[in-house]
C-alpha cells in the first residue's frame, strides 16, 4: 500500500516535469532556443490563479481557461519582439535574455507581494480524497494526473493525426529540411512559442493548489526541467513526456527509500548516465556528421 502511494505521488510529481518539458522541448526543437524563462511564466500561471482568486474572486476552473491563453499571448509578443530579433546571434544571447527576463519577473512579483509563500485552496470540488480501494488519495492529485495525462495525449494526437501538427512537428525536428521543402517555418515559431509557454503557465495555474505560491517556485523547478529534457532528448517532444513521468517516479521511490541525498542529486545522476551512453538522449538524434 505505502508502494502504491509512492507510485502515485511520483506520477503526480512526473505531471509537472511532463508539462514543463513539453513545451520547452517543442520551444527549443523549432527555435533551437534554451528558454530559461519557462519557470518564471510556470510562476507567472500560480500567481495569475492567486491573484485572480485573492482580488477579483476569480475561481480556479475561470484561471486555469484564462492564465494560459493570456500568458501564451505575451510568449507570442515575447517572441516577436525580443527573441526574434537574436534568433541569427550565437543561441547565448537569446539564453541570457530569458535569464534575465526571469530575473525581472522574478523581482516584479517580489515587489509587489513579497518573498512569503502564499496558500491557495483546492477547488471545492476537488477537496476530498478518491478511495482506490487499497489506498485513499486526495481528489485534487488525481485530478492533476489525469489532466496532465489528458493533455499530453491531446498535443501528441495533434502532432501526430493533423496537418498542422506534421508541419509543426516536422519543423521542430528538422527544421533545415522542413525549409527546404518549401513550408514557411517563421510562420510557425511565434504560435509554437506561445504555447510552450501555455502549457508552463497551465501548470502554474495547476500547481497553485499543490505548492506553495511565491516568486521562486519556478526557479526551483527550472532546473530539474532541463534536466528531464536532455534526458527524453533536446527537441523530442515524446522522449520530454516520458522522461518527465518516469523521473518523478524515480524521485519519489528515492524520497520512501532511500537517503536524502539520494532523492536531491537523483535527476543529476540519471542525466549524466544518459549523456555518457546516449548523448543525444534517451529518445533524441544523433547529428549526422557535416
């Protein structure tokens, strides 16, 4: 039963570096751009929901429609207007922009409300727990998992099974060759940035309930994202999915079995056995040699 619990929390945790890794692989497969960014919009989604809750008395099911859609249009204006403009510089300087970027937003939200933890309740809904028959876990988990799984199954099935998912996917993979065969790849980036940084801000907006909400919740996380994406493979939006769920897992075992220290560095071992046996990751490509 403990096992079972373990398993569960893992799978809840493996949702958000799902989520994150999802956009950020599919940001960095088209734009080659390493968004350090994507905690501070994952950050931006939790505030939006508390802030929407706290001054205006918006619910939580109004932030999860609204924070994303507002957030992954200011992704679009980010990309147009910042980010576009380095996109033919060595790929540092887009990375230091949205360092620094993170480093403004950071401080914004800190100016404004402060370096304290904010609480933010379960919907009512979802405030009871759902007995499985061997264990109970609270509803709101399940929720996150099942959303989470949902909408990873939804933008694999929109990748895979339409055309503009194709002509997306084969822009993010290769992107070289999806131009020489004539499709308009710059009128994809902005549309595909924006929702990377959705999906990062769906998560936030998720997360609110689960975590405490303060302006370095990102920071925290961002980290450990890059991480499950070097290890699903850069640009491989199947292999960031399934190294999400499967190092939360991991996670989770080491947190119920094993030392602290363990749980802590876990993610940096697995990642470096990764890169010393496959370096292009465990779902990514080798470059052919030029």
């Amino acid at each position: 039963m403990g096992f079972l619990t373990h398993t569960f929390n893992g799978l809840v945790g493996g949702s958000f570096y799902a989520l994150l890794a999802l956009g950020l692989a599919v940001i960095f497969g088209m734009l080659r751009v390493v968004n350090f960014a994507h905690g501070a919009f994952y950050m931006l989604g939790a505030f939006g929901a508390y802030v929407l809750l706290a001054e205006a008395g918006v619910s939580f099911w109004w932030a999860l429609a609204a924070v994303p859609v507002v957030l992954g249009l200011l992704g679009v204006l980010l990309e147009r207007t910042l980010i576009r403009r380095l996109s033919t510089l060595d790929p540092l300087y887009n990375f230091l922009l949205t360092f620094g970027l993170t480093l403004m937003l950071q401080d914004v939200v800190k100016s404004r409300y402060g370096s304290q933890s904010n609480p933010y309740a379960a919907p009512p809904g979802l405030r009871g727990t759902v007995d499985f028959g061997l264990f109970d876990f609270p509803a709101y988990r399940v929720f996150v998992f099942g959303v989470a799984v949902l909408l990873c199954a939804a933008v694999w099935w929109l990748l895979t099974r339409t055309r503009v998912g194709t002509v997306v996917r084969a822009a993010t993979e290769r992107p070289e060759l999806t131009r020489a065969l004539g499709i308009d790849v710059g009128r994809w980036i902005a549309p595909v940035f924006g929702f990377g940084v959705a999906l990062a801000a769906f998560a936030g907006v998720l997360a609110a309930p689960m975590r405490a909400v303060n302006p370095l919740m990102g920071a925290d996380l961002i980290i450990g994202v890059f991480a499950v994406v070097v290890i699903g493979g850069l640009g491989s939006v199947f292999g960031s999915v399934t190294a999400g769920f499967a190092i939360g897992l991991l996670q989770a075992w080491s947190e119920a079995y094993g030392p602290a220290l363990l749980a802590q560095t876990l993610i940096f071992l697995v990642m470096a056995l990764v890169l010393l046996l496959r370096p292009a990751g465990l779902f990514g490509r080798e470059e052919l040699p030029t």
